[in-house]
C-alpha cells in the first residue's frame, strides 16, 4: 500500500486529506510541523508529501530545504496545498514541489487526483 | 537565572484603524477558517459520510465559524470610531470563567484543555466587560495549538501593586520581545505573513487586543518562557471597595 504524507498543522484540515486519501486505498501519516515531518519520512517514506506551507515552528521553507539536501528525501513529489493566491510553481519547483492545490477553491477528489499525478512515474 | 523575558506595550496603535491597511490583513487571516469551513462543509454533504462522521464534522464546523466569529467581533469592536470605552468595577474572576466555558468546547473537540487557575479574593478591576472578553477570548483562541491535554492553556489572575494581572499562559514556539511593534511593522509594509514560527496565533487579533486594551486605559503584553508564552492584560484596581 502506497504511503502519503501529510503534513498539515490545522489538525482538522489534516484530518479532511487523510479522509480523502485512505478511501482511495493510500496508506496516510501525518506530520504537524518540521520536526516530525523529518521523523515521519524517515520512519515510512511516503511517495508523496502533502503540506500547507503554514507550520509550526521551523517553516515550510526550512522543512523543503532538508527534504532537498539528501538524495532519497529529495526524490519525494511533494504537493503544496495553500490559501495564498501569489504562490509560484516555477519558484517552488526547485525545492521539489510538483503541485500546487489552492485550498480555497479545492475540492473532493482534487488531492488524490494530485497524487496519482506525481506519483504516476514512479 | 531564568529564561523568561518580558515585554510590556502601552500606547499608539490608533493609526492602524485609521487606514484600509488592516483589513487586508484581516482578510487574509479570516481566510484560514473560512478554507477549513468549506472543506468541513464539502466532507459533510459527501455521500459515503456515516451519521456519526457528519455529526462530528457538523460540530467542527460550528466551533470553526464560532471561533472566526468571535476574531471578526473583535475587529469590529475595534474599528467602531471610539476614544475610549465606558469602564466599571468588574470581577475578573468570573469573566475568565466566561471565557474557560466559552472556549471549552472548542478546545475539548480539538483534543485540548483550558483551564483557569483558581484563586481566592481576587479584587475588582476597571474595565470594560465586553472588551475585556474580547481580549481574553482572543489570547485563548490564539493559545489553541499550543497547549495539550497533559499541558493545558491555563488563565491566571495575579496582583501586581495597584494592577490585575490577567494572563494566558501557553506552550507553543517562543514570541519576540518586540512582538506588537514588529506587528505593526508588518501591517505597515503591507506583509501579510502569519507570525513566526506561531500561524495559529492572529496577528490581527492581537493588534485589536492591543487597541482595546488602550481604549480601557489598560495595556497587553507577554511573557516568553523557556516552553511558552503568556499574553497578559494589566487592569486597575478598582477603588470602590476602598469607599465601603
């Protein structure tokens, strides 16, 4: 069973995605902020990464920056799901981000939809 | 030695409301329940929803719109075109048992606790009740994420010579000393980034706290722990028990 990872602080929010995902067969972890993100992956390394780019502590950028330094962890699809409209694919694409979902106007199915796009290659 | 800083603001904030500025921030901030209550709202009317899970995302929905509600009231109250606000004697004690029971469903559906240190003969203060809840009740819905069941939000009432200390003490990610100026800062550039390291923590909600605060002749400030924070409010005894 393919493993994904969502890495979302608003646990509810959380809670909707791994929903989502496990009705289509996906195994879910779940990560609130960086540091357990890093164990997370770790521990089961995921096909792909789903996360907000709002965290806890460390941010989102530190968290994309560590996946990127190592050759296995930067491998992984990750997927930004975010309310803020000015967001970049080109400018994210570097730290591995492969999709970006605008949480705002998202909706059933769109995640998994994403997912199975990343991850399709693989 | 201990670790913990300290950090009093006073003063200043009114030409925030003066300007459009803030409402731009407002809007940005009041985007996150908003995201959050569509897709509580989407799983809702899904088909292969159990009844037990619609009741569940049905009550999460309620708390979600009860809490940006309570962030939108704070707003208003503060851009109503006032210099001050009418103040009385008022228990502090029981406006913070208002806002534990206000509160306490939220943080109980979220797997948390808020609770308030007790506390025998506390004196009256000089406030303004409602906004004296708004302020309470915006420390708690920012100290939301960063609490536990084993480490519980927990307000306390202290006397500091001829003031009431109210504070919220919490367990997230350390604030800067210069939290408020460093808010304004950002509302001034026209940054809308959520606070560092805290984005559950309203950066809108506390700059309102703070002009209400000013309109009670109060003042908001914080406390960093070496695993936390305290937001606090400073009050005035009230004299009247002095005039019996």
């Amino acid at each position: 069973m393919s493993t994904v990872l969502v890495i979302e602080s608003e646990p509810w929010l959380g809670d909707h995605y791994q929903r989502q995902l496990e009705a289509r067969g996906y195994k879910v972890t779940r990560a609130s902020h960086a540091y357990t993100a890093i164990d997370s992956v770790d521990e089961t390394p995921p096909v792909a990464i789903i996360m907000s780019l709002l965290l806890d502590g460390p941010g989102a950028l530190n968290l994309l920056h560590e996946l990127q330094s190592y050759t296995d962890t930067a491998k992984i699809p990750i997927i930004v799901c975010s309310s803020m409209a000015d967001l970049d694919l080109d400018e994210l694409s570097p730290y591995g981000v492969k999709r970006i979902i605008n949480s705002t106007s998202m909706h059933p199915g769109d995640i998994v939809a994403a997912v199975r796009s990343v991850t399709i290659d693989l | 030695m201990s670790a913990e800083g300290y950090h009093h603001i006073e003063g200043g904030s009114n030409w925030l409301f003066d300007s459009p500025i803030l409402s731009a921030q407002a809007a940005s901030e009041l985007t996150s329940p908003l995201v959050l209550m569509r897709q509580l709202g989407l799983a809702v009317s899904a088909e292969n929803v159990s009844d037990e899970e619609r009741r569940l995302l049905g009550k999460q929905l309620t708390l979600t719109s009860e809490r940006a509600l309570r962030l939108a009231a704070s707003l208003s109250m503060t851009t109503a075109n006032q210099q001050s606000l009418p103040l009385e004697p008022v228990n502090p004690m029981s406006i913070c048992q208002e806002v534990v029971h206000e509160l306490m469903p939220m943080f109980t559906a979220y797997g948390k606790r808020i609770t308030l240190k007790p506390r025998s003969r506390v004196p009256l203060t000089v406030a303004n009740r409602k906004a004296l809840m708004r302020i309470l009740l915006a420390f708690g819905d920012n100290a939301l994420h960063y609490g536990s069941a084993e480490h519980p939000i927990q307000l306390a009432i202290s006397g500091h010579g001829d003031k009431v200390r109210i504070g919220v003490r919490d367990y997230g990610p350390a604030v800067p000393t210069d939290l408020w100026k460093r808010l304004e800062g950002r509302v001034q550039r026209r940054a809308l980034a959520p606070l560092s390291n805290r984005p559950h923590t309203s950066g809108v909600s506390l700059i309102a706290v703070q002009r209400l605060a000013e309109l009670m002749d109060s003042a908001v400030g914080t406390i960093r722990h070496r695993d936390g924070a305290t937001f606090y409010v400073d009050l005035r005894v009230s004299g009247q028990m002095s005039l019996l």
